[in-house]
C-alpha cells in the first residue's frame, strides 16, 4: 500500500514540475504571438525613427554624401601616413540628390524608418525567437547555446557598422564621382542614393551573421570545418570579386574591405570545428561503457 502511494505521490510532483507537451496548434499560437510581438517591437522602433526624421536623415543617412564624413577622414589620415599622400584624400562627391517622384519623399522616409527600426528591434527579436526554440531543446544544448543571442546581436550590429562606415561610404564615393565625360554631371535620384545606403548597410549586418549560421549548421550535421577549409580559396577569390566591385579601384580600399570577411570567414572555421568537437566528447561520453574506445 505505502509503495502504491509513494509511487502516486511521485507522479503528482513530477506533472507539476515537468511543463505538458505542447500540441502542434499550441505551437503555432505560440508562433504567431512570437511573431506579433517581434512586429510590433520593430513598428515601435520605425515610430521613432519617422518621428526623429532630421537626426536619421541630416544626421545619419544623408551624413556619408558629405566630404567631411568620418570615414573619408580617417582614410585621408591613413593614406598619409602610408606615405601615400592626399591618394586616399576625398575632397568633394559631386553629385546632387533630387526627387523625381510626387510621393518620393514621403516614401523614402518610410522605407529608412523600417530598415531603422528593423535595426533597433533586432536584439529582441533574436531573443523573442530564442525563447520560441529553446523550450524544444535539450538542457545541455541550451547551455552549449548559451549567450547566442548576445553573440549574434554583437556580430549583426559589427556587420552594420562595417556596412555604414566602411562599404557604404567607399560606394558612394566611387560611383557618385565617376564619370564617363566630364560634359556628364551626375544627378542621383534619392531612392537609389537610400537604396543603396540602407542595402548595403543591412545586408553586411546579416553577412556578419555567417559564424551563428556556420554555429547551428554544424550541430545539424550540415556542415563540416573541413568542408569549409577545402573551399577557403574559392571562398577567398568570391571576397575580392566582391570587394573589387564595391570600392574604388586601389589595393588599399579593396583590402579594408576583404580583410574583415575573410577573418570572419577563418572564425567561423574555428567556430565549427569547436562545436564538431565539443559534440564528439559529448557523443562520447553517452555511449555504454562498453562502446567507448
């Protein structure tokens, strides 16, 4: 009788404690609320940034048309210094801005205060997501997985960085001051001046993503370090077509521009083969006495 109740009594406690399987609907309720709020997150941050317009636009967006822009100065210094005197110096992007379009403007000021508020929302969206995935984890992989979200939050912003202080502005550079004929003026049109601003500065902020991707494909059994090393070099020659076409024709702006990603492209290597061997020990360490070499 006693171990009848005992065994009842253990029953009890552990329904209460263990959290009940969800059904396939209560995950996608789950889903869709996760989803919800991971909108709304980022309609908040597009609010403020509509309603900061002269800070985002004056201040921000429009800032790397400017020869004064950070960038252009620290390049100006760095040239010098390679003994390359005013080579790297950008004293003028001559080309204007104009809207050819009745509802450009108000448009283009939508568009920028997404991407805007897209970026400021990141960080809790990668968490909103997270507490999605991670109840379906095991609880050793959610401690292997700890402070993903922090890790991915600092690569993507990284990325946005590099994107807005470093691609953005030598792209700006070199095609507004391009010419064919100097009897040709150039004259941007504004979407395709933010077009190419808020693209290319997203865009990198996800490439810088690469190790989180590289992270979460190795521990499916997609991907292997040693996949990733015998294609290095075509992995390498894709980075310098890219930064050929992105920066002006020298060897020190394409550089600045390969350097990075082919060091993110070498971290996420490393990256792999840690998770591949913390996932051998681990694999290791399960096996029956008896299996184990």
């Amino acid at each position: 009788m006693a171990p009848a109740i005992f065994g009842t009594f253990q029953r009890s406690v552990v329904a209460r404690t263990e959290p009940a399987e969800m059904t396939f609907l209560e995950h996608l309720e789950e889903l869709r609320w996760t989803l919800v709020r991971s909108a709304a997150a980022i309609i908040i941050g597009m609010v403020a940034a509509f309603v900061a317009k002269d800070v985002v636009f004056d201040g921000i967006v429009l800032a790397p048309k400017s020869a004064d822009f950070i960038t252009y100065k620290l390049l100006c210094k760095l040239g010098r210094m390679a003994g390359a005197d005013d080579l790297l110096c950008v004293s003028d992007i001559p080309f204007v801005l104009q809207n050819i379009s009745m509802s450009g403007q108000f448009f283009t000021h939508l568009m920028v205060s997404f991407v805007a508020g897209f970026i400021i929302a990141f960080p809790y969206v990668l968490w909103e997501f997270w507490r999605f995935i991670a109840p379906g984890l095991h609880p050793r992989e959610r401690r292997s997985l700890r402070g993903v979200v922090g890790f991915a939050t600092i690569l993507f912003l990284l990325g946005v960085s590099f994107g807005y202080f470093l691609l953005a502005p030598m792209s700006i550079q070199f095609f507004g001051s391009y010419q064919v004929s100097g009897s040709v003026q150039n004259a941007v049109a504004l979407d395709s001046y933010i077009s190419m601003v808020t693209s290319v500065t997203l865009w990198t902020g996800v490439a810088f993503e690469l190790p989180i991707v590289v992270l979460f494909l190795t521990r499916a059994g997609l991907l292997t370090p040693a996949f990733m090393r015998n294609y290095r070099k075509h992995a390498f020659v894709l980075v310098l077509v890219i930064a050929a076409i992105i920066t002006p024709p020298d060897v020190v702006s394409q550089l600045v521009v390969a350097v990075p990603l082919m060091l993110l492209y070498e971290a996420s290597i490393i990256l792999s083969a840690r998770t591949l061997k913390r996932m051998e020990r681990i694999a290791a360490r399960e096996l029956p006495p008896a299996h184990r070499a």
